[in-house]
C-alpha cells in the first residue's frame, strides 16, 4: 500500500478534491429523509446503497409490500427511507421506508391545512363516532367525525365507501400525530356559492309567488322557493304568519301548499331570507283609532295561558287580559277555570300605545268594586258578620257578609285577656262571629278586623285609678321573676316583680307565696293609652311609712336628746361670725 506523504502534490490535492465533493453531496444525520439505490432483493430483505454509511442498510420486504411499492422495488431504483440510525449495538445501520413515507405524508398536510387547501381522500370505513378517511396522495389515514359527513342527516353512507372526493383539514395535532377532516365543510361551502348567487336577485320588499310549505316547527313555517338559479329554503317566523295569534304553524298550513311570500329581511352573512304573510294583507292596528281607552268592547278569547289569556277585538288585533285585571278578590287567578277558547266576554280597555302596538285591558273593571261598595256600607268601626275562611299559624281570615272578600284577624284581636295562640286554636273553619271594622285599604285590597273589640275592655278598671292609688290583689302564681297577681274585680294579670315585692330585700322571695294569698299593692306607673300598669307591694310599704311617720311624729320630738340643739348652735354661730 503507496502511503503518500508529499501532501502538496497534484495527485493528493485531486484526491482531496474528490472526497469532500463526495461527502458534501451526502449529509448523513439520524432522524433525516434520504434516498438509497436498490442493489440486491431475496425472498426477505431489500438492500440498499447510500452513499457515506460505512455498511448496506435492509429493509424487510414485507415493509415494501405495506407502503404499496412492491411493483416500483427493483434494482438499481431508487426509494426513500428515515435514516433511524447509522449504527445500532450490533454495528448495523437502521432504516425504515414506512417512516419516511408517514413523515413525508405528514408534511403535505401540514401544508395543505397552513395553506387552507383541500385534500383527495377516501371513506375507507366506518368507526365509532365516524370514519376513517385515506389520503389518496401519501395514504395518510385521517379521521371525520358523524356530524362532518354531511350537512344533513343521511340514513346510509354505503355510497360514500371509496369514492374518491374532496376533505377539508379542520385539525392536526402535531404531537400524536393525529389528523381530522371535514366532507361537511366542502359540500356546505358548494352550496353556500350556489345559494349566495340566488340571494342575490332578491331585495327587500320583494313578492315570492308560489313558495312552497315545506315543514315547520314550532317558531315557524319553512317554505322552499323555486328560481331559474335553483332552490332556496326561507323562514317565515311565527309573528310574520298573521296578525291573529297563532298557537303553531299547523293551524293554518299543510305540507306542499303554496302561498305568496313577501321578503321582509337579507342576511348576506348568515344567507338567509327571511319572509312575511301577514305583511300582504292591511294592517288592523290601523283601526286602533276607533276604540276609547274606559270603554267596555266585546273580545273574543284565542288563547289562554299561566298569566292571562290573549283576546282579539276584532281579526288580527290581539290584546292581553292579564291574570291580575281577571278578578277584584282572587289574588291567583286560574284564567283556564275562568274562561275557556272561543269565550265572547266585555272588558274595559285601560292602555293604548301605539309605539308599542299594545293594548291593555279589564275584565273586572266591568263589575264594581266590592272593596269600594264595602267601605260605603261598613265604613271603619262597623260591625258586620263573618265566616272563618282559613287561618294561618298567627291570624284568622274571615269571609266578610255578603262579599266575596277575606278579612285579617290577627290573633292579637281575638281577646283582652287570652293567650293570642290558645286563642287562635278555638276557631275553625265555618264558625261565625260578628267583628268590627278596623281598617280599609281599597287600593291594596286589604281589610283589617277586631273581635276584642266588641267586648268591654277589662283595661278600663283603671280609668279611675291614679299613680299610688292602693289596690288589692290575689296572686295567681310566682316564679324567680317575680309574683302574676289579678286585681280584685279585673280580668286582667300583671307582674310584681321580684325587686317590687317587699322592702327588706330578705322579704323579697317569690317562693314566699304559694298562690291564693290576699295582699296589697300600689300602682307606680300607668299609662291608659298604651295600656300598661305597674304594681309594686315596696311602694305601698314607703308609702305607708312615710304616712306613719307624718301623722304620729311631734314637732318638739327628740328636743330633749343630748346635743339635739347643736347644730342649730353652730348655724348660729357661723352666721354670726360672717357678718362681723
């Protein structure tokens, strides 16, 4: 072997030359795409020429038959495989020809999803939730979700199974290498240039004659219009069908029926035409000048719900008679119990307003109001008969003489002297009783009545009494308060309390009366308006001795007491002593 050591010579600068042409025209990195030529193929492997690596790479023939190129795979032709390594544990080197054809697929999409371009795909089967689409180009597998198929429901999609056709990209997720296209998307953008081009010869106020019912729902009726351009399917909202209410556009339409249409608005973005019947036909609220608000008319019910009923004074001109203008003495009117479809009733029209094309009316304006009739004839301080209509865990409700109206009975004025809750338990419903009048209020419908009222008020056994007047008591019972005690003569009970019973606070003990006893007491404070009384047996004791000690002292009483007169003496002397 020639070893050369003159570097400088043509021979070693040629050579020189030669190998880094050679290694320039192939850079040899793991994870790249490079070209190998074909040398040798048995029955197992596929040997490949690349250009820089120290030893063939092989491929597994069954890895050609899978990527499709079996026919292409011969000698001296020329494939692409992913350098994985240039030298394994084993010293060979690793390729694959299924990568790089993945990577390379992988690629045309990214470009074709950055450039917003369209793909060749086709349906190869289905799977959950859609089905498996195949790029034609890279044989790239794809997935199109169920509602990506269409724009609209298809009971089958065995047609669609092979047939090469055009997918949108509407997701590629780079990390798992995952792909999801839309047929959707291209049969909606088809039609949306076809529709976009019949949108176009119309124009609002436009007459569409003979469209055609083609379904409707609950909001609406959709008619399908027939041009020289093709077809159109438009709304015609449940407001724009008439001027009379309509419940659902069944009422008035069948299935393949024709009816003029008038176009009333157009949605370039959105595509769509919306559609008036009802526009085609005069307008009733123009007749709104012929009514009077305070005038009783004639209406006809078309329909009833939770909150009122919807009446009509004349075709097409609907008004609203709510729940709370139904009754003067029912607060939750059922309108279903009071009125049925179809009812001719008289009501009173309250409001007109023509901005808001509104109309209010009164169906109990037309009856006089019970609220008013009863405060002419039972003014407040009446009696008037009752009925116990229900009660509640603080009141009464009474149904009051002839009118179909509650009044409040609070339990507070069923007695003077009774509990208000043991009170209210001797009541039920149907038992009559006489009351009085204490209160009207017309405009809120409320009325307020008293039973104590009619009886003699037991607080008047003190009208004639004043602040330390004595008075005897009998005691009902004691506690650590204090002793509940009953004048003699009056109904009512008071407490002494504990401080108020005697003056030697030893005395002072409740427990000292078993209830039954006898004594006396003074009144300390009362109060005739606010009905309060305050009896003390300590007041009357000071008041006794301040009695005792003024009737039976003398004013020459301790005179003759050591130094009793000192005092005066030294005043004396002060004095004297000032004015020198």
């Amino acid at each position: 072997m020639e070893i050369y050591k003159d570097l400088s010579s043509p021979e070693t600068k040629q050579f020189e030359e030669l190998l880094n042409s050679q290694l320039s025209k192939n850079k040899i990195e793991e994870g790249k795409i490079i070209e190998g030529k074909i040398t040798k193929i048995t029955n197992k492997y596929v040997f490949l020429f690349i250009p820089g690596l120290k030893s063939e790479p092989v491929i597994d023939v069954n890895e050609i038959k899978m990527i499709g190129i079996k026919d292409e795979a011969v000698e001296g032709a020329t494939i692409s495989v992913l350098l994985e390594k240039i030298e394994d544990k084993n010293g060979d080197v690793i390729v694959s020809a299924l990568k790089a054809q993945k990577i390379k697929g992988w690629n045309k999409l990214v470009k074709c999803y950055e450039n917003n371009e369209l793909i060749n795909g086709k349906i190869t089967q289905k799977t959950k939730g859609g089905v498996i689409v195949e790029h034609v180009e890279t044989g790239s597998l794809m997935f199109c979700p169920g509602s990506q198929i269409s724009d609209k429901p298809m009971k089958s999609i065995d047609h669609l199974i092979g047939v090469e056709q055009k997918f949108a990209l509407i997701k590629l997720d780079m990390v798992r290498g995952n792909s999801v296209v839309s047929r959707r998307q291209v049969v909606s953008s088809n039609k949306k240039e076809d529709k976009l081009k019949i949108i176009e010869k119309f124009k609002v106020g436009d007459i569409i004659k003979d469209a055609v019912v083609k379904g409707y729902s609950s909001f609406g009726c959709f008619f399908e219009v027939n041009t020289p351009e093709g077809t159109l399917d438009t709304l015609c909202h449940l407001q724009e069908i008439s001027y009379s209410r309509v419940n659902h556009p069944d009422e008035i339409f069948n299935i393949g029926e024709k009816h003029d249409l008038k176009v009333i608005s157009i949605d370039m973005e959105k595509l769509q035409v919306g559609c008036s019947i009802k526009q085609l036909s005069p307008d009733p609220f123009e007749h709104i000048s012929n009514y009077e608000i305070g005038k009783t008319y004639k209406v006809k019910v078309v329909k009833i719900t939770d909150y009122g009923c919807f009446c009509e004074l004349e075709a097409g001109l609907s008004t609203l008679l709510h729940s709370s203008e139904m009754s003067w003495t029912k607060k939750n009117v059922s309108p279903k119990k009071l009125f049925k479809l179809g009812d001719q009733i008289d009501c009173v029209i309250t409001e007109i307003d023509k901005e808001k094309r509104r109309v209010s009316i009164s169906y109990k304006l037309t009856s006089e109001n019970p609220y008013k009739t009863l405060e002419d004839n039972y003014p407040v301080g009446a009696d008037i008969d009752a009925v116990v209509s229900s009660s509640n865990e603080y009141a009464l409700y009474v149904k009051l003489g002839e009118f179909d109206i509650d009044g409040f009975l609070h339990s507070n004025d069923l007695s003077f002297t009774g509990k208000p809750e043991e009170e209210l338990g001797k009541y039920k419903k149907g038992d009559k009783l006489k009351v009085k009048i204490l209160e009207i209020k017309s405009s809120e419908q409320k009325i307020r009545v008293g039973l104590k009222q009619l009886q003699k008020d037991p607080f008047d056994w003190f009208k004639d009494k004043k602040i330390n007047d004595p008075i005897t008591v009998k005691v009902t019972s004691s506690d650590a308060k204090g002793l509940m005690v009953k004048p003699e003569g009056c109904e009512l009970e008071f407490l002494i309390k504990k401080s108020q019973i005697a003056m030697n606070s030893a005395d002072a003990r409740p427990g000292r009366f078993v209830g039954g006893e006898r004594i006396d007491a003074a009144i300390a404070d009362l109060n005739l308006e606010k009905r309060k009384v305050s009896l003390s047996i300590k007041l009357l004791e000071e008041l006794m001795n301040a009695k005792a000690i003024k009737e039976h002292s003398s004013p020459l009483s301790g005179k003759n007491l050591p130094f009793s007169s000192l005092s005066e003496q030294l005043d004396d002397k002060k004095k004297k002593k000032e004015s020198e």
